[in-house]
C-alpha cells in the first residue's frame, strides 16, 4: 500500500477534527488546574489521531468487504475498488495502526494512572462496536449518543486527565462541571451522525440499519437535531457561569446565527450531497473560535 492509499483509506483529512475535544481537555486543565505538560499533550493527541485513523481504515475495509460480497456495482466505485488495494494490506495497516496508538496509550496510562486506562477501554469497545458485531452500535437508535460520548466526553477528558491526573479532584461538582464543558464538542460529533442518518434513512432501512430517524420519524430527529445545537451553547453560557471557561469566550458565541443559519438549511431540506454539508461547517465553526477564545481567555485571563 502506497502513502496515497493509505491517506485515502485513513481520511486523514477527517481525524484532525477528532482533536477538537482534545485541544479542550489540555486548555481546561491549564485554565482549572493551573498545569500543563507539553510530552503527554502531544502523546495523548498522537494516541487519539492513530485511533482515528485506524477506526477509519476498519471502516472502509468492511464497507468494501461487504460490497464486494454482495456483488454490488458501487464496490468499483469505493477507494478500495478503484485503487485495487489489496484486502490483506488494509488489515495490516489496520493492525499496525491500532497497535500503535494502543502502545502509546499504555505508555500514558503507566506515567498516570489506571483511571486513563478505564477512558481509553472505554473508547475504544464503543469505536470497536461501532461498526462491528451482529448488531453494530451504527445500527441503532444509540449510535449518535455512544459517537458523542466516545468523542466529546472521551478524547476531551483523556486530555483533560494526562495533563491534571496529579491535582484533579474528583468530588461531583468537579465532575457535573466537567461533563458541562464537553458538551459543545460532543454535539458537533453528535449532530453530523444524527444528519448522517437522517439522510440516508432509505439506504439505512434497505442495509437493516435502524437509527434514530427510524424509530422517531424525521420530523422529531430533526427537532433533536437542532436541540442539540441549543445545548451546546447553552453548555457554553454555564460554563462561563460557573467559571470553568473563561470570560472571553463568550464571544464564541458569536457563530450562533451562522450556525442557526445552516440548522434551517438542513431542516428545509435533507440531502446527503448538498445541505449535509452545512452540518460539515458547524462542527468546525463551533470549536475552533470556543479553542481559541478560551486559549486567549485562559493566557490573559480575561
């Protein structure tokens, strides 16, 4: 397999947001915990784009595998089909990948604590299960909340924990208060899948998937849908309140009426190749200026 391959099978370009929450974690110990370690940031980091990387070449392996097996004409039309890639070279890039990311993950776990090891399993049995057994985690009306918890919650306190394992209380105003600020990253995760599924409910049902949309129709995915956006916000203003963010970053919440803009979009029409995009542009426009609000708020302490 050759360097482009694998770029197209990993969807490198896709597991860079997947350092959103972890940019979150590393800035809200150093905010409320007044410590920060450069070597385990950017190893905690290394560990989440490796797993992401290897979650994604899973994925397209077993798109294609099951295409190929059922003689589907859009197999050819799939990377794998186009760039003729072997099936046994993609599990070994699979394997390698994974390998890596858990050894550097052990690695973390020995310099902390146990307590990493319990968020790591845990996000790694939900991005296992995810796609894979008799019934995946995909295949259910669970999956946006199980991808939101393993993203939002997982990545950002796995960050949060390399860097504060020493100094962290864990009484439950600190844990409430943490969970509140890994709500903004976990919807952005969260609302794309729900879009996802949304789109693609007659192509879910014909594979046997029954998400969400299934089980509550449209018209209320598409309420949830944009209530998950509310919260996020919401989850902004209490964390502010209560102090865990910083001042500055309410100005964050400027990209409100961008965001609400492309939430009518998407609910005046649901199409994968056109206004799912929309959804594309709010997990960005939501995280980046929250990112560096709270990186400048944090620095001036304003």
């Amino acid at each position: 397999m050759t360097l482009k391959q694998y770029v197209l099978l990993s969807q490198m370009e896709y597991a860079s947001t997947s350092f959103f929450p972890g940019f979150m974690g590393i800035l809200y110990a150093w905010y409320n915990y007044d410590t920060f370690r450069l070597g385990y940031s950017f190893l905690g980091l290394l560990t989440v784009g490796l797993f992401q990387l290897a979650i994604s070449l899973r994925d397209n392996y077993l798109d294609y595998f099951v295409a190929e097996n059922k003689n589907a004409d859009y197999a050819q039309e799939m990377i794998l089909g186009k760039e003729k890639i072997p099936l046994k070279n993609v599990r070994s890039a699979y394997y390698i990948t994974g390998a890596a990311a858990l050894v550097v993950g052990l690695f973390l776990v020995l310099q902390t604590s146990f307590i990493l090891l319990y968020i790591l399993l845990g996000g790694i049995l939900i991005g296992i299960l995810y796609t894979f057994g008799p019934l995946p985690i995909s295949s259910t009306p669970f999956g946006d909340f199980f991808i939101g918890l393993a993203y939002g919650f997982g990545i950002f306190t796995a960050l949060f924990y390399v860097n504060a394992f020493d100094v962290i209380q864990f009484d439950w105003l600190s844990i409430i208060h943490l969970i509140v600020a890994t709500i903004p990253t976990a919807i952005t995760v969260m609302s794309v899948s729900l879009a996802n599924n949304i789109s693609d409910l007659e192509e879910d049902i014909e594979d046997g998937r029954f998400t969400l949309p299934y089980y509550i129709g449209i018209d209320k995915a598409l309420v949830v849908f944009k209530s998950f956006y509310y919260a996020g916000y919401i989850a902004i203003i209490l964390s502010v309140i209560f102090g865990t963010l910083p001042r500055f970053v309410t100005f964050s919440l400027l990209t409100f009426p961008y965001v609400s803009k492309n939430i009518r979009i998407f609910i005046d029409k649901q199409e994968k190749e056109t206004t799912f995009l929309t959804t594309i542009f709010n997990s960005i426009v939501i995280p980046v200026p929250l990112i560096l609000t709270f990186f400048i708020g944090a620095w001036f302490d304003i």
